[in-house]
C-alpha cells in the first residue's frame, strides 16, 4: 500500500470511530472502503466530514437508546431503560451532593430566605419520589432475577450482577462508615429540624463527598485525612461499578413486554420528581441566602450541579419518551 493510501486510510478510520463498535463490527470494513474512495475523488471536503459526524452521533444515540430504532422495538426500551437509569444516577449524585448541603444547614439553624425552606421540602419529597420509584421499579427485576438464578440460567448474569453487588456493597459500606463524620451532628433544635432524619442525612453526605470543588485546591485538599481521600476517589468507582453492571444485566434479563413498559412509565414518573427536584435547588440557588455562620452560602459546584442536573433532566426525558414510544416487540433478551 502505497504512502497516500495508507494516509486515507487512517482518515477513514478516524472517520468511521464517530459510530459505535456494534455498527464498526457490522459495517466498518464496507463503509471504510466507500470513505477512501470518496477522497480519492474529494481530498478535502467539509461536507462530508460532518455528515459523517452526524450520521455517527445518530447511530450512536440510537444504540444509547436516545433516539428511535423501530427495527428492534425490544432493545429500543432496553437500551432506553440503561440510558435512563444512567441519566437518573448522574443527576442524583449531583443533586444529593446540593441537598446534603442543605441538610448540614438545616440541623444547624432555621434558614432566614422562604426560598431555602421551599427549596429544601421540595427536594426531600423528591427524594421519597426517587425512592419509591426505585422501590416500584426493583420488585419485578429483582423477582425475575431470583427466578432465572434459581433456574440456573447464571452464565449472563453472574458478571453484570457480581460487579453490581460489589460497587453497591462498597458505596453503601463506605457511606455508612465515612458518615461518621458527618458536619451535622450536634445541631441546634429547632421547630422544623427533624424534616430529614440525621441517619439519611449522613450516609447521602458521604455518598456524594467526591462532588466537591477542594479538587480544583489541592492545598486545600491535603489537609483531609488520607483515607477521606481514598473514599473520595473510590465511591465514584463503586458508583460507575453499580451502574454498568445493572446495565448489563437488564440487558440479559427476560423481561416481558408488559414489565418493559412498567419500568418505562416508572422512568416517567422519576423524570417528574427529577424535574421537582431541579425546581426546589434551582429556587435555593437563584434566590435564597444564607442563615447564620453561613450555612447555606451557593458555591461554584452548587453553580455546576444545576447545569449537570438540567443536562442529565433533558436526556432522561428523551430515553423515557424512547423506551415509552417503541412499538410492542419480543421480549426475548438481548
């Protein structure tokens, strides 16, 4: 192969890795051949390389369950399903992190703006929302999960399960003992202070401890203990652990047609309460102001939060409608 050649061809593979892997294995070879042909006839053309992009990014977004693929009406939902849990996860850890604040405050003294008070019920019965959602959503998939082990039809399931179990343990494990130093203890009573119990209040805090802008002061940050460290970088890990290996196993789940839509619509309903959620931070964020001692002082990451929240809020909404519209499929798996 001659030196132009191979110069066209690693153009077109550059090119051809704006799609998914799924679509490379299938097409790739093809698909290659027609983009090295196409700059032997246009060297340079910018067209043709955001047509690509885009065309790439379309496919990329049906195979993430953001956009429609009527050709598999079942692994449109699956897929919808894993990009919606993912977008709920993100805007939960973000979320949580910006209430946990709050409720540090809250133990500590009587917000003096309406709106720090709005925000903070609005956002703690979007949390019972999220929860009971979670609920609703885990008994069918737990009780399918149950039957096929009992089965034995492990050879799919052990993996994604194993991995999720670990990242899960870890997380909850590791809340639960950082929690210990939870800023909260030792509060002043006041009328409304028992809103969030101390024991959610503590393990949420810990959970989202990573989210914190001490990265960008590394001075800052040396002053911590080094284990507060290490459970820093460490509960994202767990985190990311816990949701890949859901992922991969409601990809191997038979579910029927029937549950498909249930955890669809309950993907709905936690896109509301998401939408909830946003409206109480927002509220506190824009409007409210802090109480003695600077309790609920904004920072930069609330600042953040509320951009990842909105992003994460939009693409959670897209999935739902997906997974909602796909026409009814098998339910075979994956």
């Amino acid at each position: 192969m001659s030196r132009p050649d191979r110069a066209a061809a690693r153009r077109a593979e550059r090119l051809l890795r704006c799609y998914p892997a799924r679509w490379r294995a299938r097409y790739g070879e093809e698909f290659t051949q027609l983009l090295i042909d196409d700059f032997a006839e246009r060297p340079r053309s910018l067209t043709r390389t955001v047509d690509v992009v885009r065309c790439g990014l379309n496919a990329r977004l049906t195979h993430t369950g953001l956009s429609p693929d009527s050709s598999d009406a079942d692994r449109q939902i699956r897929t919808g399903l894993a990009a919606l849990g993912c977008a709920i996860a993100a805007f939960m850890a973000f979320g949580i992190a910006i209430w946990s604040q709050l409720t540090i405050g809250w133990q500590w003294s009587a917000p003096k703006a309406p709106a720090t008070k709005v925000a903070m019920v609005v956002m703690s019965a979007a949390v019972v929302g999220f929860v009971t959602v979670a609920l609703l959503s885990a008994l069918p998939l737990g009780w399918t999960v149950y039957r096929e082990l009992r089965r034995g039809r492990t050879r799919r399931l052990v993996g994604p399960l194993a991995l999720a179990s670990a990242g899960m343990a870890a997380l909850i494990l590791g809340s639960i003992h950082f929690g210990h130093g939870w800023p909260g203890t030792g509060g002043h009573p006041w009328a409304d202070r028992g809103l969030v119990p101390a024991g959610v209040a503590r393990f949420c805090w810990a959970a989202t401890l990573w989210i914190t802008s001490y990265w960008a002061h590394p001075g800052a940050l040396s002053s911590f203990p080094a284990a507060e460290v290490a459970w820093m970088v460490a509960s994202p890990i767990a985190l990311a652990a816990t949701l890949v290996g859901a992922a991969r196993t409601l990809q191997w789940l038979p579910l029927s047609p029937r549950v498909l839509r249930y955890e669809a619509w309950l993907g709905t309903a936690a896109t509301a309460a998401m939408a909830a959620f946003l409206a109480g931070a927002g509220s506190w964020v824009i409007s409210g102001g802090p109480a003695p001692h600077r309790l609920f002082t904004v920072g930069a990451i609330d600042n953040v939060g509320l951009v990842v929240m909105a992003a994460a809020l939009v693409l959670a909404f897209r999935a739902a409608e997906r997974a909602i519209m796909a026409p009814p499929g098998s339910a075979a798996a994956s």
